[in-house]
C-alpha cells in the first residue's frame, strides 16, 4: 500500500533564510518517495517532482541521489533511535526494555508509517545496491548492537542465560524486521502485531503443549 506524500509545493532555490525548513522538507518527502519506490525507481527527476522542487533546488541541497538517500537514512535512524534510546534507558531489564521499544515503535508508526515503511524498503536497497551498503557500513550495524545491548542487559538481570544471547538477539532483530518489513502499511494491523509479540514474551498467546 502506497504511503500518501505530504502536502508540497513546486518551489526553486530558496533564500537562505528558508534552508533548514526545505531541506527538512525535501528529506520529508523524499523518504515518502524512497519508501514507495525504492531506489532505483525513484529517479533525480522523480524525486524533484515528488518533493516539490526544481531539480536545481534539489542539487543546491544534495548533489546526487544517493546523497539524498543517504541523508534521508541517517534521518530516519536518528529520528527512530533518539526515541528507543530514551525508551530503554527508562527501563530496567531485558523485558521492561524491548516491551518499550516495541510501544516506541507502535507509537512512531502511528505518528509516521513512511518511517517504518522506508526502513523495510531499505534492507532491499541495501541489497540490490552496493554503492548504499558501501557508503553506510556503520549504520548497518547499528541495529544488531543496539538489540545486543539489549539482551545483555538480560543476560545481566539474569533473565536471560548467557549460552542464549546470541540466539534471543536473532529472534528479537526478526521480530522488529517482520514489523517493518510487512506489517507497517496498516497502524492498526501493526499494534495489533506488537501486542501478539508482547503476550508471546509473557507467555500468553499459546496454550501449554
């Protein structure tokens, strides 16, 4: 399901004063764009018509698509992590912080499906693409390391057996994978996921053996 872009206007370069707020919006719009089509797809042209802008107005900003896409990711991650990072902090354990980083998720989908949406649509990119794995070795695990760090403070509560981690790490980077690979479309649908995982956490959806 197509996400609805925001509201725009065609516009050209603007002056100065009006910089921070169009390239917020172009990396607004671009990311609605991106998690769309994804990135071959999404041409210069395309982007600049989608965005509302002037090719040159574009450029004036980023000067290629893999600069915009690129920008448009670290966005997302810091617009995504600044929240679960609060969220974590907040809570004592392996539990009391992934249920929080999946309220953290529920809640920014909620606000901003294109968020998620985006970050789905990125795991193909990075796969079909070189050149964006290539540019963003860092990031790419900063997912792993931040569920990691997660577990061991499981590991720490001695909720989870230190022999484990590694397997509950996988679990916990798939359960957040399927969320925004194939569930972000409807808010609905994707709290009602969030909820199942929660009652699989405290052994409440299935019935015993």
């Amino acid at each position: 399901m197509a996400v609805t872009p925001l509201p725009s206007r065609r516009i050209g370069r603007p002056p100065a004063t009006d910089s921070a707020e169009t390239r917020s919006r172009i990396l607004d719009q671009a990311r609605v764009a991106f998690a769309t089509d994804g990135f071959e797809a999404a041409t210069n042209r395309s982007l600049a018509d989608h965005v509302g802008v002037t090719a040159g107005a574009l450029y004036h900003y980023f000067g290629s698509k893999l600069d915009l896409y690129l920008a448009v990711d670290a966005d997302v991650q810091r617009r995504v992590y600044v929240r679960m990072n609060e969220a974590v902090d907040a809570a004592d354990g392996f539990f009391a912080k992934f249920e929080a980083v999946l309220d953290v998720a529920r809640d920014l989908n909620a606000e901003d499906p294109s968020l998620a949406t985006f970050l789905g649509a990125r795991r193909t990119d990075i796969r079909r693409h070189p050149e964006i794995a290539a540019a963003m070795p860092v990031e790419r695990g900063r997912e792993r390391d931040f569920f990691a760090r997660i577990v061991a403070a499981g590991v720490d509560a001695g909720e989870i057996d230190d022999d484990h981690s590694a397997f509950v790490t996988e679990f916990v980077v798939t359960l957040l994978t399927g969320l925004t690979d194939g569930e972000s479309y409807d808010p609905v649908v994707h709290a009602r996921a969030i909820t199942a995982i929660k009652m699989v956490l405290r052994g409440e959806l299935f019935g015993s053996r």
